[in-house]
C-alpha cells in the first residue's frame, strides 16, 4: 500500500514537470540577460541652517560673472562690505564693515579652508589680511558671519568672519588669457588630472597691470595651486593643497587733496612715486574628516605658512626729514603653524536632538618685524627691529540643541590663552629689551533660531569675542589691554514667504572695550577707548524668471561713535548699498549689471572733515559656445571721479609750514576700464 502511494506521487510530480516544460517552450524566449545600466546619483542640496539672519553663504555660480583676477571683489557681495585698494594692487585691501574702518584686517577675520589669512603683530597693522594668494576660480563658496555669535572663531572675529572654501576639483579643464586697460593682462590654468576616489586640481595664474597713474605701478602676481583630496575609507576622507604667490608692484600713495586742487599734481600723479613693494606667501593646508560612527565624526586640520613682505610708503612727505622724505620702510619676515580639532557627537536627551562638539585650536607665528627709514627705496637708518613668537591656546564646546519643534538653540563658549614672547635688537624709546607677557579671556556665544512658520525664521544673537593688541604694544606696556572685548547682539528675520524670494533684515550692535588704532611709522598702538556702533542691514533676492535674478542690500550704521567723548569712529561706513541684475540665457549669453555705493562719511574725530560717497556702475558679459568662452566687463561704466581709499592726517609738502597741513589724502579711483579675454574648456 506504501508502495503504491509513492508511484503515484512520482508519477504526479513527473507529470508536472513535464507540463511545466511543455508550458515554457510553448512562450517566446526572453533574450539573454544584459546588465542592468547604472544611472548617474542625483543630488537634492537644501539651503543649509544659518544661525544668524546676517549670515550668508554665497555660492561660487553667484560670483563667476564678477570682474577676473581680483580675489577680494567676492567679498563686495557681502552687504556693507565694502573694499578699498591704495597701494598698487598688491597690498592687503583696506575692509569697511559694520561701522569699522578694520583697516587691513584687524576686524575681520578671513579663512581659506580654515587656514587664518589674518596675520599677528603685522609691520603694516594688526590682523593684516592679503588675499591675494588666492586664484578666484579655485574658490566654490564663501561663508559669511558677522557678529562675534560663534564659538569656532576667535581672533579678529568681531564684526565678523570670512570663509573661502575651495574646490576639489574643476569639471573641465580650462586654458584662459584676458586683457585690457592699463595693459592689463592675465593668464590662467585649471586642471584636474582625476575625478574619481582621488581628486586633484592645479591652478596657475599669472597678472599684472600698470594701473591708470602717470607712473606705472608695474603690478606682477604669480600664483599657482595645488589640490588632492581622497576616500582613504568609506567614511574617512583627506584632502591636502599647497600654494606659493609672490608679487611686486609701485605705488602712487595717498595724495593731499590741496597738491590736486592748486595744480601741483594731476589726480593720477604722486607726490612720491617710488612707494611701492614685493610680498610672497607659501601655503600648506591639510584637512582629515572620519566619520566615527553613524552619531560621530572627528575632524582635524593643520596648517603652515612661510610670508615675506618689504613695503615702502611715504605718508606725511616732508613732514618728519624736510630733506629727504619720511619714507619707510616696513619689513616682515615669518612662519605661521597651527592645528584645529574637533569632535562632534550627536544625541538625544530626552528626546531632544543634540549636537555637541569639543574643539582645540593652536596657532604660532613668528615675525621677525623692521621699520626703518629709507630714502628711494635705500634703507638709511633702522628705528625698530623685534623677534616675536606669539602664541594661542583655544579650546571651545559648542552645542546645537532643538528642545522644541520649530525651536533650535546654538550656543558655546570659548577660551583664549596667548603667550607674547618678544626681543628687541635696536634701542628705542621705551625698551622692553626681551620680554614675556600671558593674557587670557573666556567668551561666550548664544543663538536662538525660531521658526519656521510660512517660511520665515526669526533670529536673535548674543557672544561676546575680541581682536587681540599687537604683540609690540602689549610687551611695551603690560598694563595694556592685550584682547579688548567685543559684545555683540543681533536680532533679524530671513524670509522665503513669497514666491522665487529671499528677504533678511537685520539689527545689530557691538561694543567694544577698546578701540586700537596701529601707528604704522612707529610700530606702535594706540588705545583709543571704549566705543559702541549699531545700525540695520536689510536685503533680498528675486527670480522672477529662470534666467533673470533681482539682487539688492543696502545698510545703515545709526552710530559709530566713543562712549566717553562722543567723538565719531573716523572713516566709519554709514551708508552702504549693491544692486545687481543677472541675466542667464539658456543659449550660453550671461550678463550682470551691478551698481555699488558708499555713502559720505566723517573722516574726522570731529566730524569736521568728510570723506566723500560714490555710486559705480559695472557690467560683465559672457558667452559659452560649446568649449569656447569669451568675456568682457566695463568697471566705472559712468567714468566717474570717485576716490577709493580716504584718510585724514598731516602732511607737508615743500615750502608749507613746517608743522605742516591737515588734509584729506585719497588714492583715486579707476576710471572707466575694460578687460576682456577667451578661455577654452576641454
């Protein structure tokens, strides 16, 4: 009986299979199997949460139609930023921002890649910040912070912060050449050997131009820049680059207004033409990002720096040496090293998301700083000669707290610790011979982010932070306040409410315990007092259409001014504003037509003396036609007489009073210019 139940189950199960192959042959036979095409990833990017409604991160297509060759022009993007050259091209630009003239950078810190551009204890002032070791085409977006809200930054960091961030790599390569007034002329390389798990990218340029004075300023710039960046794991990443950039360049300095207005000079003359100088920078920056965990990740940076500048300027004329000129010389020679780590963990404490992250910041740098008196260029007589080493300690703690919906909390703290360590080799007048001083503070930061509702965030900001004194005066006089306090509060909106718009306004003020005015000619410092500034900035952007964007700021600084005496904060920018009008057609035709404006201003404690306003105007175009590129902006379209940097001081010229004149000396601004070029893609 068994037996008989499993034939027929055989038979059954036979019976089946040959149904089933029956059923197969009778169906046509699918082709054979061909692999499955693997379609390129899409990425979905989202603007990334800012902490503050004056925060900004400014892409790279937002600054690509900007005029060739000038890295710090970015910069005028940033509302109220304003950017002044007065010296050849090739030293730092003067920055204007939130009621501060920052002079060369005491103010303002700027980054690239985290590597600080600010340099210590400077020959030419405190936080001295040249940009132009940086090609503009290697940067991919610019970070902007103002306010002292956020405990990553430190020194210099009291109107705000500058990030540069740089590209991996370039998806075509690119060969370029321009040209243009002024015998303005400039070449550039960019090249990305690899695309893939190791990224590289090679950037060269070369400059120069004569600029639009009587005497050449023979401006020459090299710069050139490496990059590589590889997965050394799937969560670990390293990316190294190196650059080297050296300049030289005359210039025609600062002109009395009175030598222009009784015919002595043209506006484009000198009364000194052999002020001028040569600088060089060699960069090495490393970056190290691992993601621990799905909760985790450490991040470490370090950098190295080798700088060299020799700048000669001429102030006053014949002031101080009736016979030969007060021309100086300032000289710096150094190497700037540092580290900065991080370790971010994320959480979620009673349900809350919680990012916390610890950090520790070290920096060095070591000028070697001369001032010296100097008749054309020939060194006659040193007045200062120091050896610094100047160090900081940082460690900070940050947390990112969201206790409520719609409810987001930044805030931190900060210390600093720095050891000024300084040898004088030339008597002067107050020796300190060699000398050790140690100043610390702690700093606080807080941001509350509220929203959004209909798509709008209401922010409020509060941190204390500082600018640290040169390294000169603190050794000089100990009892000088080496890291005044800057206290700062904001309070603003950022909006995306209607539609194809983006709309912030913002309140803010800062106080600031001591305001430190660099004294160039003697190397020294002057502490000028507690001082308060506030004011509003307010902006937006519109795209009507696909290839038509609307852009426009403006700001209002409502008080710059000494809390003690009332005095104005001279050169202070009140008002600021930028329009701009870009146009992408789908046929490869660009264009933007920009307008820019600097409100007058006192130049004076007294506000007895004005620097005046000026409104430019500035159009590019450029054309893409499948690898061809052309291009060609107009600078000053209006030609206007404007004057770009202002000061006022005494002077003498020969045969005045041997007091001499206080006036208002200013380098003038470009007139209308052109510069346009071709570039090939492959």
């Amino acid at each position: 009986m068994i037996v008989r139940i499993r034939r027929r189950h055989a038979a059954a199960v036979l019976c089946a299979l040959l149904w089933s192959a029956s059923a197969w042959a009778q169906e046509p036979q699918a082709p054979p199997t061909e692999p499955i095409p693997v379609l390129p990833p899409i990425r979905v990017t989202a603007p990334p949460p800012v902490s503050s409604s004056s925060e900004q991160i400014i892409p790279g297509r937002d600054f690509e139609l900007r005029p060739q060759g000038r890295p710090a022009d970015i910069l005028r993007l940033v509302p109220g930023l304003i950017i002044n050259q007065h010296q050849g091209g090739g030293k730092a630009e003067q920055y204007l921002i939130r009621g501060f003239d920052a002079d060369h950078g005491t103010d303002l810190a700027i980054f690239v890649d985290g590597l600080p551009v600010n340099l210590r204890s400077h020959a030419h002032g405190q936080g001295y910040a040249d940009l132009h070791f940086l090609i503009p085409e290697t940067v991919k977006a610019v970070d902007v912070l103002k306010g002292p809200y956020f405990p990553e930054y430190g020194d210099f960091d009291t109107a705000g912060a500058v990030v540069f961030l740089t590209r991996d790599y370039v998806e075509e390569n690119t060969l370029e050449v321009a040209g243009g007034s002024f015998n303005t002329q400039r070449y550039l390389a960019l090249l990305s050997p690899t695309r893939d798990a190791l990224k590289t990218f090679i950037a060269v340029e070369g400059y120069r131009s004569d600029g639009p004075f009587e005497h050449p300023n023979g401006y020459v710039r090299f710069n050139i820049f490496a990059k590589a960046t590889a997965s050394l794991a799937q969560d670990m990443t390293l990316s190294v680059w190196a650059s080297h950039y050296r300049a030289e360049w005359h210039g025609s300095g600062q002109l009395p207004s009175r030598a222009i207005r009784a015919g002595l000079i043209d506006r484009f003359g000198a009364i000194d033409p052999s002020e001028g100088g040569v600088t060089q920078r060699t960069n090495l920056n490393i970056d190290y990002a691992w993601r621990v965990g799905a909760a985790q990740r450490l991040t470490a940076h370090a950098y190295a720096s080798y700088y060299v500048l020799s700048l000669f300027n001429d102030f006053t004329f014949f002031l101080k040496d009736p016979e030969h000129g007060d021309m100086i010389n300032q000289r710096d020679r150094r190497i700037v090293a540092g580290f900065d780590t991080q370790y971010e963990i994320k959480s979620l404490p009673l349900g809350m998301p919680l990012t916390s992250t610890a950090g520790f910041q070290y920096r060095i740098d070591t000028p070697h700083i001369e001032l010296a008196n100097a008749i054309q260029r020939h060194q006659v007589a040193r007045v200062q000669d120091v050896s610094i080493v100047e160090q900081s300690y940082s460690p900070f703690v940050k947390f990112e707290l969201v206790p409520l919906d719609k409810v987001r909390l930044v805030t931190g703290a900060r210390g600093d610790i720095f050891l000024f360590h300084g040898t004088e080799h030339v008597d002067t007048s107050e020796p300190f011979q060699t000398r050790e001083v140690t100043k610390a503070r702690p700093n606080v930061k807080a941001n509350l982010i509220l929203g959004p509702w209909l798509d709008t965030e209401f922010f409020a900001n509060f941190g204390t932070g500082f600018h640290s004194n040169d390294a000169r005066a603190v050794l000089a006089n100990t009892r000088l306040e080496a890291l005044p306090t800057a206290r700062g509060y904001e309070f603003g909106v950022r909006s995306r409410a209607l539609p194809r718009t983006e709309l912030f306004a913002t309140y803010w003020f800062l106080d600031l315990s001591s305001e430190l005015v660099f004294v160039g000619d003697d190397g020294t410092t002057e502490a000028r007092g507690a001082t308060h500034r506030d004011g509003v900035e307010v902006g937006i952007k519109i795209r009507p259409l696909d290839w038509l964007t609307l852009t426009g700021d403006f700001t209002y600084t409502r008080k710059a001014e000494f809390v003690d005496t009332g005095a104005a904060i001279p050169l202070a920018p009140i008002w600021t504003a930028r329009a701009d009008v870009t146009v992408r057609l789908p046929w490869g035709l660009s264009s933007s037509l920009e307008m820019r404006y600097l409100g007058d201003r006192f130049a004076d404690e007294d506000r007895h003396v004005t620097a005046r306003g000026y409104t430019l105007l500035n159009w590019t175009g450029r054309y893409h036609y499948r690898n061809l590129e052309t291009f060609l902006s107009v600078e000053n379209l209006a030609d206007v007489h404007w004057r770009e940097a202002q000061f006022s001081f005494t002077s003498r010229l020969p045969g005045e009073p041997a007091g001499g004149v206080n006036d208002v000396h200013f380098t003038p601004g470009a007139p209308r210019s052109f510069l346009g070029g071709i570039a090939v893609h492959f």
